[in-house]
C-alpha cells in the first residue's frame, strides 16, 4: 500500500491547546497508520520533511446547501441567459456543483453536509465523486428536508418532502433513505426565510416528531433538525434529535442547553445565515425578514456564549457562500467569544460529531488522512482558513489535492 511519511510537523487539533512540535505522521493509503514524535535529525528516506510546519484535520461543514443560486455560489454560478438568448439547460448545474466540489478541497473542506438541496444535487455530486468522475470533499446527504404541509414548501419545491401525522412522517423518512440519504433532516418549526412562516412555533406535533427520530433511529440514522424559536427548539430537543440547526432561541432555555450537553446532542450555529439575510443579502428580501434576521442575528451570537458556557458540543456549520469561504463561520464564532481552538475544534471534532464520523477530525491514527499542511499557527488567527492561497496542502484520502508537498 502506498506510504506517505510526513516529517517534523507541529499538529494542531482538538485534543491539546497548544500544538504538538517535531511530530511524524505516517499515512497509509487514506487513513492515518500512525502519529509519532520525530526521532533523529534528518527526516528518513522517502519522508516528506515539513520543517515544522502546521498540520490540521481537514475541516468538516456541518451545514451547506449545495445548489447553483448565484447568492451562495458567487462566480461560480452560471452566467445569466442574454435577452434573445435560449435559456440555459438546468444540466449546468452538475457543472457548477463540480467547480464547487474543488474550491470546497482547495479551501481545506473535505467533508460537507448537505442539509438540502433541490432535485438530490447532493446525493449525485456524492455519487460522482465516489465514482471519480470530479474531485470532491466527502458527502453526506439528507435526501430530502421533512416538512409538515407548510408554507415553506410552495418556496423550496424539490428540496421539501411534505409529510403529516406519524405514518406518513415514517413513510418519508423510509422515502429519504430509498433515495439515498445518510441521515434525515427535518423542519421542526419555520423557517426565517419564508415570510409566511413563524419561526417561534412547532410545525411538527409530538406524535410526529417523536415517529420521526424513532424511525430513523430505529433505522440507524440520525436526525438534524431545523430549530429557530423555542418552540422548535424544544420540541426537536425533547425528541431526541441529534443536531439543532441554527437553535438561536436555546439562550432563553438553559435547561435544553443542559440537556444537550447532558446527551451529546451538537449545536450548529449558522451564525453567519444571519448576517446573510440581515446584511450581506438583504436586498433580496421582504424587509420584515430582515429586520427578524436583525434580531435573530443578536440572539444567535448569545446563544453561542450560552451554549459554550453549558458544555454542548458545537459544530461549524456556514449555511452561506460562495464554496471555499466557509472558515468565515470560525471567524464569526471567534469573533462572538470563542477561542480560536474551541472554533477549531468546531470546524473538526464538533463537526465530526454532528455528522456521526468516528473516524475524522483529528490528526491520529485510524482516522482519515484528511489534513491542511499550513505555514502559520492557525490558533494565532483562524482567519487563516478563509485564505486557502495561503496553504501550503491539503491532502484529502492521502492524496494531495491542492498545493504541494
Ligand atoms: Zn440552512
């Protein structure tokens, strides 16, 4: 099997604040086979003498949705039809979801979960890349996002499967894994996207959510719930899932935050959505939105204080665009009073988690040799990874897919 012997590097993970010097990372065909202190001065032949330079785990998106929106894709997306000219095919899009398969690698993100999408973007661009035909970061998918009869599904069509009363929510998470979900997403309460929804309420009852995380459970997936307002967030909490997605009302609920940290259930706190809707996209929304997202944007950056202060696990999840720009996420965390390790941590361990890897996230063996090479202390400043010019690698399998060794 192929062998690649990284020499006299600095690793910076999730299991020590301060960064491990001269250490020697053994890869393995995709896996890491072993992590060591470096002995002697010279690096062993064959080994790739790194001169004490920064490794770090690949970075994990919690939250994305792939898509070809110009908003979330930026120069990426394609160009609009002329006037006189035939409207473009809709197959464009399978183009612009492999450009941004590569700016996710370049970027560092060899791994993304998709929390929906139109038409199972997601399920084919995870099949392409397992297939070989277009590099890419690993894949997870959720099929389609579960929705009660709601007003958000007139809006967001393909990417919705509607679904009442416990048997037909069991039928749909059924319908998600026989389209080739990896786990099952669901709209515990609106969305702060669609104006004629509250995202303060439960859309979901008990009975429904209560069949919906014991059947994927019972299946052997697990749940991300969409969760803004307390009554989401409570009802998505009591349930069972396994991640809140955005959960910006939790600090208003110090009991459910204890109760996530009590069960390992992972915060994904999009905080950057907010500023998406609240600032850098406004313009194309009904301004009630923004002004929600105002509000919104307040409660989530509290939230994270909170959550952070109660223990739960937290992951990186962008929730924006364009690919590649996602470290933007650890910024904002950082900037919202986490340190840069615990935003690092995030974008890796807390990710992981979310996502249900065991085998990522950490730079140690049996894990995937997923790994950024770096000339800086990224925990001198995260910002380093919205700069992926900056990297030296990023090797994603054990095999390089940007920069050099
Ligand atoms: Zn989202």
């Amino acid at each position: 099997m192929r062998e690649l012997v990284l020499w006299n590097a600095t690793i910076v993970d999730a299991r020590s604040s301060s960064p491990r010097e001269r250490m020697s990372i053994t890869v393995r065909g995709g896996s890491i086979a072993d992590v060591g202190m470096v002995d002697g001065e010279r690096a062993p032949e064959g080994a790739v003498d790194l001169g004490g330079a920064y490794v770090v785990p690949g970075l994990i998106d919690a939250h994305i949705h792939l898509g070809d929106d110009a908003a979330m894709v930026g120069d990426l997306a394609v160009p609009l039809a002329m006037r006189g000219e035939a409207p473009h095919a809709r197959e464009l899009v399978y183009f612009v979801l492999a450009n941004a398969a590569r700016a996710f690698l370049r970027a560092g993100i060899t791994t993304i979960r998709d929390v929906g999408c139109y038409d199972d973007n997601a399920i084919v661009l995870r099949e392409a890349i397992r297939l070989g035909l277009t590099e890419g970061p690993s894949i997870l998918s959720c099929g389609r996002i579960i929705s009660a009869t709601a007003p958000g599904a007139v809006l967001f069509k393909s990417m919705y499967e509607e679904a009442d009363g416990p048997w037909q929510i069991r039928q749909c998470v059924r319908n998600q894994l026989r389209r080739g979900a990896d786990y099952i997403k669901v709209m515990a309460g609106g969305a702060r996207s669609v104006l004629r929804e509250n995202p303060e309420h439960a859309q979901l009852d008990r009975l429904e959510m209560d069949a919906l995380v014991d059947e994927a459970h019972r299946l052997g997936v697990r749940v991300a719930a969409h969760a803004e307002g307390l009554g989401a967030v409570r009802l998505a909490v009591e349930a069972g899932v396994d991640t809140v997605e955005h959960g910006l009302s939790l600090h208003r609920a110090p009991e459910l935050l204890d109760h996530m940290a009590r069960h390992g259930m992972v915060l994904v706190p999009t905080l950057t959505t907010f500023h998406d809707v609240a600032e850098r996209i406004a313009h194309r929304f009904e301004p009630r939105l923004v002004e929600q997202a105002k509000r919104q944007k307040e409660e989530a950056y509290k939230t994270l204080v909170a959550a952070r202060d109660a223990g739960v696990v937290m992951a990186m999840g962008f929730d924006s665009g364009p690919p590649g720009a996602d470290a933007l996420e650890m910024v904002r965390m950082v900037e919202g009073g986490l340190s840069a390790h615990a935003a690092l941590s995030a974008a890796t361990v807390g990710s992981a988690r979310a996502l249900g890897l065991t085998d990522a996230g950490t730079v140690e063996a049996e894990r995937r040799a997923d790994l950024i090479v770096l000339g800086h202390n990224p925990l001198d400043d995260v910002a380093v990874f919205t700069r992926p010019a900056d990297f030296r690698t990023v090797i994603k399998g054990g095999s390089v897919v940007a920069g050099s060794l």
